[in-house]
C-alpha cells in the first residue's frame, strides 16, 4: 500500500503560480512512477503531469508544458508541481497518484494504482 497526501492548493488570480506537494509514505519502493492529475467540475480526470521515481524522466499534457515543472525529493517522499502563469481553465481538483507498474508515458488514470484526496485550485480571472 502506498498513501499519498496532496497539499499547496488555493484560489489565485491568473497570471500567478502555486506550487502543489504530494507526500507518499507506505511501500514507496514499489513506486515506477508518480503522476498529477486534475478533474474540473462535469468533465473526465485528465493526465497533468509525469516522473519517474528512479530516473530523470517527465512527461506533460500540452496544454501545461512551458508553465508547469514536475520535480521529486526521494529523500522526502514527495512530488511536487510548480505551476506558473495559471489559467482560469487550470481550475480544477488536483491529484496525485503512484504507478507501480508501468515504466513508459502513462497516461490513463486506470492505470495509476494508488491516489490521493485531491487538492482543489481555483484560479480566478
């Protein structure tokens, strides 16, 4: 079992930066890989962001790259995402979540196997 407790989240105007955390405590070592996601009111979970736990690979929907930076601290368990120039259409529950399975730029969310509670962010225009 892998917990994941997400943080950082709150209401901003556009143009401004949050960064979220995500800590993972439990069977860590099982980790390949932690992702961000993020679900708006009505619509689908949609892929945010990707990193490999054990190399320097990430992976970004479009429609962040350029304004959103994934990053981990292995010493502390965590994922962060710096996100910068926030768009109202950035609003939206975000999660993280652990892969432990796959290695490659996975992007459904059926195949992430652990998640966490979800932070809200709100980016006002």
């Amino acid at each position: 079992q892998v917990q994941l407790v997400e943080s950082g989240g709150g209401l901003v105007q556009a143009g401004c930066s949050l960064r979220l955390s995500c800590v993972a405590s439990g069977r860590t070592d099982s980790t390949n890989a932690m992702g961000w996601f993020r679900q708006a009111p009505g619509k689908e979970r949609e892929f945010v962001a990707r990193i490999r736990w054990s190399a320097s690979l990430s992976y970004y929907t479009d429609s962040v790259k350029g304004r959103f930076t994934i990053s981990k601290d292995i010493a502390k368990n965590t994922v962060y995402l710096q996100m910068n120039s926030l768009k109202p259409e950035d609003t939206a529950v975000y999660y993280c979540a652990a892969d432990i399975k796959g290695w490659g730029y996975r992007r459904q969310a059926s195949e992430y196997k652990y998640w966490g509670q979800g932070t809200q962010v709100t980016v006002s225009s």
